[in-house]
C-alpha cells in the first residue's frame, strides 16, 4: 500500500469517526457513554 493510499484511509477513517461522534452527539447517546464511563470509573 501506498504511503498517498494509507493518507487517504485514514482520511476516511477519521471522517467516519467524527461523523459518528456527531450523530451521537445529536441523538444523546454520548451523554449516555459518559454517564457509564463515570459510573465505572467511580468504582475503582
């Protein structure tokens, strides 16, 4: 693979991950997550 080939995945890939960082945004459930990440975390 193609150092341009491996800029252009990863591209994607991170366009990917804050368009799903968005829609949970917009849906609420990333309010959800860190709700049981703090629930975890308050158990240690």
């Amino acid at each position: 693979m193609d150092s341009s080939e491996r800029r252009i995945v990863g591209a994607l890939l991170l366009l990917l991950g804050v368009s799903f960082l968005a829609v949970g945004m917009h849906t609420g459930q990333l309010n959800k997550i860190v709700e049981m990440l703090k629930t975890i975390f308050r158990t240690f």
